[in-house]
C-alpha cells in the first residue's frame, strides 16, 4: 500500500472512529483547507475540529457500528478513498448507510487540502423512509 493511503487510513481510525480530535494536527497540516466544510470555515485546524464536532453531533456512533474502506487509490501527492459508513442518525435515531468518496492532497506525511462528496440522495431517502 502506498504510505499516503495509510495515513488516511489511520485517519479515518483515529479521528473517525475513535473520535480523537486531539490529534487532527498528526495527520492534517495546520494551513488544511477543508473544502467540505462550509465556505467561511474551512481553513486551518480550529474550523477542521469543528467541522468534526458537527459531523460527530449529527451521526451519533460514526466510530461503531462501521466505516469500511472499500478501496484507495494513491499516488505521489493524492489519495482517494472510497468509504461506506453505517451510523445512527443523532436528530431521528435511525441506522443509515453512507457511501461517500474522499480525496485528499498530501505534504509531508499530511492532509493539506480535503474535499468529499457523498451520497446525500440515499441518505436523505433513508432518512425520510
């Protein structure tokens, strides 16, 4: 595997699963720009913790029951993965499945830039079943 794809896979353990904000700034530069986030706050590791703290208050159990990493691509600078998470949604109590892609740009070991894209049609229709 390649050692960019590895980060993120730590990443995704650590900071996804066992929900240790303390330790954003091991895997993310502190310059980060999270494109997933709003466009006022995306820069920069305060904005990416609170964008994690939004995420964690919305899907209450996101480091169990799973997020399964299907498959990554990686090259020099890059690295794309291919999720499916299963959570309970905190506002309806419901269990939902999420298959999202992220793409991350790498320096030295770290996120420098983050963009994702998922699912949201399945997940709304989940939502609303």
């Amino acid at each position: 595997m390649h050692p960019n794809a590895d980060t993120i896979a730590e990443l995704v353990e650590v900071i996804w699963r066992r929900r240790d904000l303390d330790a954003l700034d091991r895997f993310w530069s502190a310059d980060c720009v999270n494109h997933a986030a709003g466009p006022s706050d995306r820069r920069g590791l305060d904005a990416l913790a609170r964008y994690h703290r939004s995420q964690f208050a919305a899907f209450v159990d996101f480091h169990a029951p799973t997020i399964d990493i299907v498959q990554q691509v990686a090259d020099d600078d890059g690295v794309a993965t291919h999720l499916v998470t299963t959570a309970t949604h905190g506002p309806t109590g419901r269990s939902v499945t999420m298959t999202s892609m992220r793409f991350d740009r790498m320096r030295g070991g770290k996120v420098v830039e983050h963009w994702s894209v998922a699912d949201q049609a399945g997940l709304l229709a989940q939502l609303q079943a």
